[in-house]
C-alpha cells in the first residue's frame, strides 16, 4: 500500500495544485463544481475558515495531491456547525482516504469544542445520485437530513413585471456604507429558517471583496419608513459559465424581513432579481431552496417557472467531546 501524507496548507502556492485536483475530480463526478485560483483564495479567505487549521492536503508516495479537506466552522454561541467539504482524486478511491479526511475532520472539530466550551456537529452534503459518497459518509456515522433542490428558470420566457406594495421603493445595497443594516436585514429574515447561523458584518465585508460582486445584483425592497425589508442577492460568476458552457446567472439570496411577509414582497424582489439577471445577458437564472421551507419558497419558485433539475442532501453527525 502506497503511504499517504497529511499536511496542512501553505498558502497560495498550493492553489495551483487544489484547483487542478478539484477540476480533475470534476471530469469523473461532473458535478459542475470545477474551480479556478481566483475562486480558491477568494472561498480560503472566508474570516470563517482558519487557513492553518481549516484546509488540509494528502498526498501520495510521489507528493501528488490525492486529497483535500476544508472545514467552515461558523462562529456561534450555542451550537459549534463545521461543514466538510473534500475530494478525492478518482484513482484514490476506495472509501480509506475519504475516511481519513473524515476523521481529520471530526478531530478538529473537537478541538474547537474543548476550545470553546460548546456541543459540536459535523455536516457534508453530497448531490442525491453520488450513491458511493453518500454510503461513506453513512459508514462514517452520518444521518441523512435535509433535502435541497437545485432549480432553473429560461430568462428568455417572458418575466412578469415585480408590483411591489404601496410606497414601497427597489433599492441597492450600498456596500461597506450600510453592511450593518444589510445584517440585521439577513438574519431578521432567517430567523425561522432551519439551520440559521447569524451573518456578520465581517462576512458581508468578504462579500463585497469578491471580483464578480455588483451592487446592482443587491437589490433591497425600501419600506415607506426607510426599514430595509426585504432583499434580492444575485450573483453571475463567468468563469464558471466558461468551465460549464452555460450562460447563467444566479439568486444566491432571496427572503423577507419579520414583520413585512405576506404582501408579495417576495415574489416581486424575485422577478426585480431576473430582471436585472436577463439584463446581463444571460440566459438562465438558477437557485437552490430547501425543501421543506416553512414559508413557501419551493411553491413561489414554481409558480414564476422555475423547475427542479438536481436534488442534494445535507447529512450530519453529532460529535462526543472528551475532556
């Protein structure tokens, strides 16, 4: 059996070899998930993620990268969450590396539990027909969780024109000069959504340092009262578009403030957003819900034409802590 080696990453110099061990895997999985340099630093320099801690590699007996482990372990006060996200290079496939990572990952986890004094789970997704990840994760002690569906929409069929309530007014985020309000904007909204983790200024702070970030894809709905109540966050990333021979643009973010539902905010932020999508030239917007969302979104996507196309499935296990 050829030896392996873990190490932790070292910066930008590794970039070239992760992205080239991602796009690798991508010719086998086809998952659309494929990667460039840009991406990379601009996803390690999340303030979420500890870049000596947070990013592992494994390599082979010739130092070729075989596999990579990333956790993103979101500051809380109650409950500790780390998501797992790993590949692992087709011809090193057979369950043990995938289960080293695991355990890496579970490891430091703990650590941070000890650290913070605080309940840990470990979270990974993986797309619904990826039968062969999904059994790994379950022999590693995963439970199946929660379902999300990936859903597009032609934005070359007509979009109805967003009515918005009266004296309601359609605005852009104004970046760093009101990422405090854009933030409690967030998690006043996701409040009651499964799994909410409060977003911080720090992280709309990163947002805004990505190089396909525009302030005309922040769209906010203005109440009479200047109360920021509810958003529209779109996203159009070219050089995915080039990797995945597409022409699409994305709603990364769509929801409605406590106190201002129910009067088709919504669905009006929604069409604004595809508007400003079919604006920039693309052809399709796409956008991922869950799938037992509690206040409809499954059933507003589908009554503007938007179809499911993929189904993921979150899956987590919960993590006992010694000493």
């Amino acid at each position: 059996m050829s030896t392996i080696t873990r190490r932790p990453y070292q910066g930008e110099a590794d970039l070239d070899a992760i992205a080239h061990l991602i796009n690798t895997c991508e010719t086998v999985d086809q998952l659309e998930e494929g990667t460039s340099v840009t991406e990379l630093k601009q996803s390690f320099d999340d303030p979420c993620i500890d870049k000596e801690r947070d990013l592992f590699l494994w390599q082979d007996a010739d130092d070729q990268l075989i596999g990579f482990g990333r956790l993103w372990i979101i500051p809380t006060d109650t409950l500790i969450d780390g998501f797992l996200g790993f590949r692992v290079h087709p011809t090193a496939r057979s369950g043990d590396l995938e289960e080293q990572i695991i355990a890496w990952a579970e490891e430091r986890l703990r650590q941070v539990s000890r650290e913070r004094g605080l309940p840990v789970k470990v979270r990974c997704g993986s797309r619904a027909d990826k039968t062969d990840r999904i059994a790994i994760l379950e022999r590693c002690g995963f439970k199946r969780d929660r379902y999300f569906f990936s859903m597009v929409r032609s934005l070359q069929e007509p979009i109805p024109e967003p009515r918005f309530p009266e004296d309601f007014t359609l605005g852009y985020s104004k970046g760093e000069q009101d990422a405090e309000a854009y933030v409690e904007l967030y998690n006043q909204t996701f409040i009651d959504h499964w799994n909410h983790h409060e977003l911080t200024v720090e992280r709309v702070l990163h947002e805004l340092q990505s190089p396909y970030y525009k302030p005309e894809f922040s769209l906010i709905a203005i109440a009479p009262d200047g109360t920021y109540a509810a958003f529209c966050y779109c996203r159009i990333n070219p050089e995915e578009n080039q990797r995945n021979g597409r022409s699409e643009g994305e709603i990364a973010v769509l929801g409605t403030r406590r106190g201002f539902r129910k009067q088709g905010l919504a669905r009006a932020m929604l069409l604004a957003g595809m508007q400003q999508l079919k604006a920039a030239g693309v052809e399709t917007a796409k956008l991922g819900v869950d799938a037992k969302n509690v206040l409809g979104a499954l059933r507003l996507y589908e009554s503007v034409g938007f179809s499911t196309v993929k189904t993921h499935i979150s899956l987590v296990k919960e993590l006992s802590v010694v000493g």
